[in-house]
C-alpha cells in the first residue's frame, strides 16, 4: 500500500517498534529466495512512546546504527519498506454496488469517510478489489481499503528520510506478516493471526487471499510481565525472567503465573472469541474459501515464543493455535535455524520478512 513512485526497485524490510528496529534483505537466486542481510537493535524505553516519536534525534542516530551493523552481506541499496503500527491503522472491507471503475474511485472516498474516523486531508489510503472466483456470479463488489493517517505517517517518513533511507512503501503491519506466514500468500479456510509484541498485540483474520479483518487486543508481552510482577509480588526483572524460563507452566495445576494472569488471559480470549463471531455473521467467505469458519490460528511476535501460549489457546479456542513460520514463503521447508537468527527469533521478525518479499517482488 501507499506505493510512492518508481515502484521497480529493491528494498529491505524495516519494522520500527516502540522498543524495536527489525531489518531483513532478501535477494534472489536463481528461483529461490535468500536472506542476504538482518538485523535488531533494541530502542530504549522513552524514544517511541505508544507510535510516537518522542525522541527524534536519538532515533534517527538508533537507525542509521541498525542499517551500518546488518549482519550478512550489508544493505545495498537505501529503498526500504516501511510497517506502522497496526494500532494507527484501519484496515476496512466494504461492498459496494457494481460499478464502472472510473466511479469507484470516487464511491470509495464516500465510504471512507462514512467509516473512517478521520476526514480524507488526513489519511493516505489504498484499495483493492477482492477477485471473485472464476466463474462466480455476483451483484456486489467487495473491496478493501487500507488506511494510514498522516500524522503517524509523516513523522517516521521524516526521522527515516533523516536516516539516510528512502522509505518507498508504508505497508500496514498485518498485510505484511500474512504474506511471511500464509503459505503461497492463500488459504482456502479463514485463519486467525495473533502477533504478540512487546507491547502490541494484533489479530487478523485471513481468508483467500487477504486480510479481511484486523483489532487489537488487550495483552502484549508488557502487560504479562506487569501484571506478574503485580499479582506475584515479584520484581519486573524476576517476572521477565520467569515468563522466558517457565513460561505460562501451562500443564502445571498449581501454576503460579496461570493463576496470575487468568484474568487477562480471559479478557483476552474473550476478546478473541468475539471478533472471530463478528467476522463469521457479517463478513463474507472469500470467494475460494471453502467456507467463513475460522478453525486454525498461527502466532507471531516474540510472545508467540511464550511457552503453554499456543496450547493455552488451542484449549480456549477450540482449534489448532500454533506459532507460524514466518519464513515459510522464502526457504522451502521446515524453518531454518539460521546462525544467529533462531526460528523462536524470527518469529518476531515476520513483519520485517513480509516487508522483504514485498521489497523484492516491487
Ligand atoms: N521465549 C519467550 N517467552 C516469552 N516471551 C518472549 C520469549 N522470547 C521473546 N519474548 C518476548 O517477545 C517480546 C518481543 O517481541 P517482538 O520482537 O515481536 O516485539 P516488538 O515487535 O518489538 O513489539 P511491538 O510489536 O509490540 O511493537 C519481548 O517482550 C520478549 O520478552
Ligand atoms: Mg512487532
């Protein structure tokens, strides 16, 4: 989405957290693709608060930093592809009448601002027409548009431009992370994608072949480690500790860190069961789905790492919940243990790897 012009050019995936800069590059060979350059450079607390920049100066000199110390190849090129939080964005699946394309256009900027809340001078936008099957009839156009507001667009153009970079897309994150985990980029059932960050946590529901559906949801891994350390007594380092060592104990009766956090884990699949009912009463299969029923889900985000998280939900839910490959539409096969990029760490980089195959399919 939100293509600047000259889009036949090479870019790296970068992925700017609140407490993250991620970067991977891919290159091609032969038919394959390879990862040519990654990289992570943690961002202190106080610089991006919330999708803010707060901190302008000390960012830019974070991501020149992380762009100098990839590891692999290094970066050849400056063009890059962009994710924001997901948190900013709107991404919304209307219908509308059939109609020559010359008007949709314009029927389109109607049904934004009758669903977005912000006025047209504020957003960039993007859209698509959802491809109906071969061969099937039907009176209406489903079409998806994708929304940034340019007042969280704008400052991360400006601080990565000061970089150095040329940011050439701003992609929404959940467009990017299904295409790194969906294999071949389509599904013939709904799945639910649950990317659990570090402060952040978002789900997406994908059917055919695009997002159909996204929110956010009230736990990240910020919230698991506050509120163990509340309900534990324990310090934040202890609770941090105890969440990467013992995980949720999950088959543990007695878990002390279940116990603790019943309540936002409730809250949460509760929250997941509502927008999962939501997308199956009023929005449509895809036209090859088999049908509207969502019955797998696939985790990303460092969270998706948590130990019992995807057995947790398999049992809540009522399906298969299980962590995603998120290179799984870059090497063949199983994930790859890549040296110094382990498949538990490149789950938090499946926006970037998204991000990558975009940059080499422009
Ligand atoms: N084995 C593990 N168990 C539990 N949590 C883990 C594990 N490994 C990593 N994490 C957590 O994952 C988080 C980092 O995830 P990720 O890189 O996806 O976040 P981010 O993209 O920077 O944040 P956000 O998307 O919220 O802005 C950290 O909070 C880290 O503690
Ligand atoms: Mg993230």
């Amino acid at each position: 989405m939100f293509n600047l012009p000259n889009s036949s050019i090479h870019g790296f995936g970068i992925d700017l957290s609140d407490l993250s800069i991620k970067i991977i590059d891919l290159k091609k060979k032969g038919g394959n693709f390879e990862l040519a350059s990654f990289g992570r450079q943690e961002i202190p607390a106080g610089l991006i608060e919330n999708g803010e920049i707060k901190k302008e100066e000390e960012l830019i000199a974070l991501i020149k930093k992380s762009v100098k110390e990839v590891k692999g190849r290094g970066l050849k090129s400056d063009y890059c592809i962009v994710s924001l939080p997901e948190t900013e964005s709107f991404v919304r699946l209307v219908h509308l009448p059939l109609m020559k394309k010359e008007e949709m256009a314009e029927a389109i900027k109607w049904e934004i601002e009758a669903n977005i809340p912000l006025s047209l001078p504020e957003i960039y936008y993007d859209w698509r027409v959802i491809e109906t099957a071969a061969g099937a009839r039907q009176d209406y156009l489903d079409i998806l548009i994708g929304v940034l507001p340019q007042r969280t667009v704008d400052p991360y153009l400006s601080v990565l431009k000061k970089a150095g970079l040329k940011p050439f897309v701003f992609e929404i994150e959940s467009l990017a992370i299904a295409r790194a985990l969906v294999p071949g980029g389509c599904c013939d059932k709904p799945l639910l994608i649950i990317d659990v960050g570090a402060k952040r946590t978002s789900l997406a529901i994908f059917s055919g072949q695009t997002v159909y559906f996204t929110a956010s949801l009230p736990i990240s891994n910020s919230s698991i480690v506050e509120t163990m350390s509340e309900k534990l007594n324990i310090d934040q380092e202890k609770a941090k500790q105890i969440k990467i060592e013992q995980g949720l104990d999950y088959k543990n009766p007695g878990s002390l860190t279940l116990r603790a956090l019943a309540p936002l884990m409730d809250e949460t699949t509760k929250k997941i069961k509502d927008y999962i009912d939501y997308y199956q009463e009023h929005l449509p299969a895809a036209p090859n789905a088999q049908s509207n029923k969502i019955s797998s889900a696939l985790l990303c985000g460092g969270g998706a790492n948590f130990a019992g998280l995807p057995e947790f939900l398999t049992e809540k839910l009522g399906f298969p919940v299980f962590p995603g490959n998120p290179w799984s539409n870059v090497f063949k096969g199983a994930p790859k243990n890549i040296s110094g990029l382990s498949s538990g760490e490149a789950l938090s980089f499946a926006t970037a790897i998204g991000l990558a195959i975009r940059g080499l399919k422009e």
